[in-house]
C-alpha cells in the first residue's frame, strides 16, 4: 500500500489508520501469516501497537497482541502472569524509553557509584530478557535508549561518566554486548531513528507528560515502521532482489547518446561521486546477500560499457542478471524472477523514471517500487530507510547467495506476456502536441538533433540555423513532438524532417528521445507526417536508415511503420517506401494529439 | 477562516480520525456523544485537527477542552 511505504507521511497513517486497516484486511485473496506478539512496555503503547499493525498487515503478517498495563513489561515479564501464559507470545517486544531509567549518575558519585547504576540498570534488563527467553522461548526485540532531552553540562555531558549522554551511550554498548551474543534477540535501535528524526522530534515532551508516551505521536509511524521491518525480517519476509536502471540509476547520462566514456561516474565531477557513492552502497548490499539484477533500455553491448568502465565500482559480474534491452521492464522483471526461480514480490525496482516505475507497480503487484525519486543524492537514503533489507541473520548461505543464483541464471525460464500494455499507456494520459516547428522550440530541436543517438534514423545534424532555414523552407516537411503524461511535461521528444521532391517526400531526419520509447509516440509522429503528406497531395514516403554504432535499435523502424524495403547496400543503408495513395489506419492509439485539457 | 469553515473541516477531521462518515459535531459535542472517543484517540484527533489547520494546540489547552466549540475557538484564535 502506497501509503505505508517509505517516506510516507506520519500524521495522515495516524488521522486513517482505521480506515488503512479496514483497506488491508480487505484485499481479496492475502494470505496472512499469524503472529502473536507481547507488547511490554515501559511507556504508552496503543498507537504504536495500532500503527504497527498497519506495517506488518502491508507485509502479509496479521498480528494479535497483547499488551502490558502501561509501565508495567518488568512485572509482566518477570512474575508468574496467566494471561500472558496462556496467550502463548510468538515474539516479545520490550518496549522501554530512557524515562525508565531508574537511577542516572549524580554529578557527586564516585567512578564505582556511576559502574553500580550502569550495571544495576543493566542487570535488570538482562535478568528480565534472560528470563523470558527460558519462559517463552521465543524472538525478543528491546528499544535501546534514546539520548537524553538535556545536557547538564553541555558537551562534557558525552565523555564525562556524570553525564546522561555517556551513561546512555554505556547502556547502549552493553544491550548490544548482549544483543551480539544472544540469539533470537535484536535492538530496535530508536538511537538511531531519534537521530534521523531530530531529538526535539523524537521526545516532545509534552506526549509524555500528558500521555506517557516516550515517543511522540507524530514519530510513531517511523518507529513502528522499524520494529514492524525488523519482525518481517524475523519472519523471513524480506526482499531479496535489487534490481536497478542504469541510466540515471547507476550512472548520470544515457549511455546510447552520451557513449561510455561520457556518462557521469567517478570521480571527476559532483553528480559522478553521487552515482559513485551510490554504485558502493549497493555493492554493499551484494555483500549481505542480496541479488543485484539490471533491468535497463538499452542496446546491451553499449550499455554493459558502462559497468566495464575501469572507474566504474559495479562491474557485469556483480549481477546475477542483466536485461538491457528494448521490452518492457515488467515483462524484464517477471522473466527475471522466474530464472531466478524467485517470486516478484521479491523484488525491489529503483530506476529514476517515475513512468517506469508506475509501469512495474501496476503489472508486477507484490513487487517493491520505493519512490527514489530523480535525485540521485537521495537514492542511498530512502533505499536504506525503507528497511527492505533488513538483516536480522546474516548466515554462511547468504554471503554466498549470489554465487547460487548465478548459477540458476544460467538456466533459461519462460518467458510472461502482458496482455494490456495499451491499458497502461492509456493510464498515463499521454497528451502530445504535434505541429510544424515554432519559433520557442527552434533551440531546443537543433540541440535533440544533435544529442540524439540511438533512435535516429539518419543520424544528420543541424545547426539552430539551419533548422530555421528548413521550417522557413515551404520543401521541406518539419514536424516536432511533444509528450505530457500524468508524471509531467517531457518537452520537445521528437523531431521529423522530410524534403518533397517530385511529390514523395524524402525523410532527411527522424529522431526521438529514447525516454518515451514504447509509448507509441513514434506512432503519432507517423500519423502526422502522413496526414501532412496526404494534405500535400504526396504519392509517397521514402525513408532512410543508416546505421551507426549507436542506432541499432531502429534498424527496422520502418518496416514496423508499414514501409516496404526498397534497397539495402553492403554497408546495410536501407531505403523504403512508404504508399500514400491507399487508405490509412491511424497507428497512435493512446496519446490524445493536439488536445487542450478542456476537451 | 469562519466558525463555519472551522467546524466543516473539523466535520472531516473527526469522520477521518473515527473512520465513520455519519459524525456530525456541533459546539456541545463532547468525548460522551462519539462512543470511540477516548483518551488514546483524543490524542490522535488532536494531532489530526493541528495537522489540518496548521498550528500547535498548548499541552494545557489540549488536555482541559470542554466540548468541540472550544476546540474550534482554540484553532480560531491560532490562525
């Protein structure tokens, strides 16, 4: 559910949760897994438990709970209790907060006072988690300390052992002392999250003093988020797959327009040490055993350049799979899967096209699409905080997961086919505006016909000059293209140029931005340019493609306009015909061409 | 913003935060006249209600309300 996936907004979970929860437990056919869960708690409660549920509830787990009085999870936890006995905890949750702690250090006390109010705070924790471990048997998660509200004596506060900062520092080490030794035990680190969240977030204390909640309500989602993200890692739902764009993703630039050595990774500039730092954040997660796939548009041998880079810290062999190609992603993602022997839900997708990502959130359902936005700074931070990954066990097995996975990649699976594409182009609401060249566009189309690469046909170049000769020129065709969709404005996308000689026109330039490839934009241009020629009263199209390096992939562009190959040389130059003399069925069927919004 | 303004987003507020599009609030209503308004969601219905208008209830208010026409005079003298 959109809305309970990271970042999300807080307070509206707080202000619907009954309505998100009536929405969650409605969805047809979710299997739930069951879990009784103890809540103990050394604070309030309710809503943490209520939002909680939310959390595990989006991640197919349906939880019962029990709760402890408020401020009562040492006697619960410690003293013969029925209910709690007969309830039968599947995981306890310890739920302190630093107002449970008994005795801080007096700024009088002795060394050996201060260790006696560590140890003994400590020996109570211990004692408990050691008792409850031998009467339940079962997962245990204890909140570490948040850092104190004040600082009596400012900064000295964090070294000198009178100060709440370094005792709670103290406290934290030895729970985590405990925590690396015990198994079946885990910190929620709310340490860290306070610090995320800024303190004066994370402690207002006005919730506590009307509430007794150690937390403010507003931060409840965020820490409910974390606890519910370590259960689900316990319980074996976890992701296991990344799978990544590159352009723009794991590099700046397009690699098919820009070419290898041009893209932005390194070190040289600012935006290439982001995609850098990037690209080492997610060799990290490779590390911690988790598959690395790519899942790209692009021509596979110039892309692949791009990991082959020598400054490039993700290399091809890091992937358990590549798909770089020109199908869709969902289809890329299912096929993936399957090879993998893997369902989708799986998965997380990061690419930085909101297009994409929408394509893959509406085909793969169960698959995990994080909003990482198109801010490349931003990706490692909202990848890292949607806990996807979260590592409750880090056995023998997943160090080495993708060597196994490699292997069963190698193995060929069938393939998935969508059925209605079309409905998802429809749902884009693509709005084109199609029309002969115009004074505001002349820049921008002289810089297309120079920066595109990989779909154009005849790979000719112009000068804004020149591009004003030929829009001022009644011998010449010139056509541009420009693609809204309910993500926002693409711009100027495409770009035709047809010279009439004789009565057929002859296509000197087609090019489009690769960024709406499949959106049959291609498609409307088309329709335009006939229905201009038709209105000429032209007898025939005859187009051109030459091949490069780079625009393979639009070797059979016209055959799948409706050309007919009229010649092919040694060098693969291909002419074709196109008859403008039968009837024609328009070929765009999605994009809604020269409409205003009124319409 | 008006009183009427004030109580028809309260209005919304309220169905949200009790999940029941048949609420109608007027300045008398109290905690007694919605059967799910409790302290637990008091606390939630006033975040809700500092969300929606954009402002900061005092603990002091917060805790002291008498019914919903004090709530909205509160928000009111806050804008």
């Amino acid at each position: 559910m959109r809305e309970l996936e990271y970042p999300f907004d807080g307070n509206y979970i707080i202000k619907k949760k009954k309505a998100l929860r009536r929405q969650l437990l409605s969805e047809e056919g979710v299997r739930f897994t069951p879990l009784r869960i103890a809540i103990l708690g050394g604070e309030t409660t309710n809503d943490i438990k209520n939002v909680m549920e939310l959390f595990l509830l989006n991640n197919k787990i349906q939880p019962e709970f029990y709760e402890s009085e408020y401020n009562r999870y040492y006697e619960d936890a410690m003293f013969p209790n029925e209910e709690l006995e007969s309830f039968k905890p599947e995981l306890i949750f310890f739920c302190t907060c630093n107002r449970n702690i008994a005795e801080f250090p007096e700024i009088g006390d002795s060394k050996e006072v201060v260790d006696n109010k560590l140890q003994g705070t400590f020996e109570k924790f211990q004692t408990m988690w050691d008792h409850v471990s031998a009467t339940y048997n079962c997962p245990i998660i204890q909140n570490n300390f948040e850092p104190p509200m004040f600082r009596l004596m400012g900064n000295r506060d964090s070294w000198d052992i009178h100060g709440r900062t370094n005792f709670i520092n103290r406290l934290n080490q030895l729970f985590a002392e405990y925590a690396a030794s015990h198994e079946n035990f885990y910190i929620h680190d709310i340490n860290y999250e306070a610090s995320v969240i800024g303190l004066s977030n994370w402690s207002d204390s006005s919730y506590w003093h009307m509430y007794k909640y150690g937390v403010s309500v507003p931060a409840i989602p965020f820490f409910s988020f974390n606890v519910a993200n370590i259960i689900k890692s316990i319980m074996g739902k976890n992701k296991k797959v990344l799978m990544l764009d590159m352009d723009n993703t794991l590099w700046g630039g397009v690699i098919g327009d820009d070419g290898a050595d041009n893209i932005e990774i390194g070190q040289e500039t600012a935006m290439s040490q982001v995609y850098s730092e990037f690209q080492s954040y997610v060799k990290s997660l490779k590390s911690l055993g988790v598959l690395l796939t790519v899942n790209s548009k692009n021509d596979h041998d110039t892309a692949v350049k791009g990991l082959e880079r020598p400054d490039s810290i993700l290399h091809p062999d890091d992937f358990v799979s590549m798909k770089i190609n020109w199908d869709p992603k969902s289809r890329n993602l299912v096929d993936t899967a399957s090879e993998l022997n893997l369902l989708p839900e799986s998965f997380v997708f990061a690419d930085d096209n909101p297009a994409e990502r929408e394509i893959i959130r509406q085909e793969v359902p169960g698959a995990s699409v994080p909003e990482i936005g198109n801010r490349p700074e931003h990706y490692i931070e909202i990848l890292d905080r949607s806990g996807f990954f979260e590592t409750t066990n880090l056995s023998a097995d997943d160090l080495k997961r993708n060597e196994m996975y490699q292997a069963n990649a190698a193995r060929s699976a069938a393939k998935a086919s969508f059925q209605n594409y079309d409905d998802y182009l429809k749902s884009l609401q693509m709005n084109g505006e199609i029309q002969n060249f115009v004074p505001a566009y002349m820049a921008r189309i002289a810089q297309l016909t120079n920066k595109s690469n990989q779909f154009n046909l005849t790979t000719k170049r112009y000068t804004q000059s020149e591009i004003e000769a030929v829009s001022a020129n009644p011998a010449y065709i010139d056509i541009y293209g420009k693609l809204t969709d309910k993500f926002g404005d693409n711009g100027v996308v495409s770009v035709v140029i047809g010279n009439i000689r004789n009565n057929e026109c002859h296509i000197d330039l087609w090019i489009m931005s690769c960024r709406v490839l499949k959106r049959q934009m291609e498609n409307a241009m088309m329709d335009a340019l006939v229905g201009e020629c038709k209105a000429r009263g032209l007898q025939k199209i005859v187009g051109y493609y030459y091949p490069t390096a780079k625009n393979n992939m639009v070797r059979e562009f016209f055959a799948e306009r409706g050309f007919n190959k009229i010649s092919e040389d040694t060098e693969g130059n291909t002419v074709w015909e196109f008859d403008l003399t039968t009837d024609y069925t328009l070929q765009n069927t999605v994009i809604n061409v020269n409409k205003t919004e009124d319409n | 913003m008006t009183k009427e303004e004030v109580f028809s987003r309260l209005t919304e507020v309220f169905r949200d935060v009790f999940d029941d599009e048949s609420i109608e609030i007027s300045e008398s209503t109290t905690s007694a006249d919605i059967p799910d308004w409790d302290s637990f969601e008091h606390i939630n219905l006033i975040l809700a209600v500092e969300t929606e208008f954009g402002v900061k209830i005092p603990m002091g208010k917060a805790v002291t309300l008498k019914n919903v026409g004090e709530l909205a005079e509160t928000i009111i003298s806050m804008l």
